[in-house]
C-alpha cells in the first residue's frame, strides 16, 4: 500500500519510502509500486513504446504484500558484505 512510511536509507527516521515492504528494504520477492512504474518505464522508453502514468496504474495489477513465515525467515537474513572493486 502506497504511503509515507518513516525509516529508509538506512536512518530510522527523517527518511522516508513509499512503502512498508520492498525487496530493497526486507528482502523480498516483491518491487514497491514507484519502483515498478520506473522499471516498467524503461522498457517502453528502449523499446521506442511512449509510458504515461495513467496508463501505468491502469494495468498495474498487484495485490499489497503480506508478509509470510518463509518471507519473514528471508527478512531476517544478515546484511551481506560490501562489494568488492578491483
């Protein structure tokens, strides 16, 4: 459900996303709704399709996330390492 929910970047508070669960935030299978409009964006813009916001959220078709014992095992995992540059 699209919102103001407290709490991103890492900063308990004075940072904010749109939703409560994202695969960016828990580690789930699930993209929030700003995230899919813009990868949905994207591939119209690459494949010469024109993308308009109305059009977006009348085929966007996903029902809100709840979490679930399997999901809520996958959001406890531990952060992984920082990525090594060579």
């Amino acid at each position: 459900m699209v919102g103001f929910y407290e709490g991103a970047n890492n900063y308990k508070t004075e940072f904010w996303r749109s939703e409560d669960y994202s695969c960016m935030r828990n580690n789930i299978p699930y993209y929030n709704a700003p995230s899919r409009a813009l990868i949905v964006k994207r591939i119209k813009t690459l494949a010469g399709e024109s993308f308009s916001m109305e059009w977006f959220l009348s085929t966007d078709i996903v029902e809100s996330y709840v979490p679930t014992k399997t999901s809520m095992k996958l959001m406890s995992l531990p952060q992984s390492a920082p990525p090594i540059v060579w």
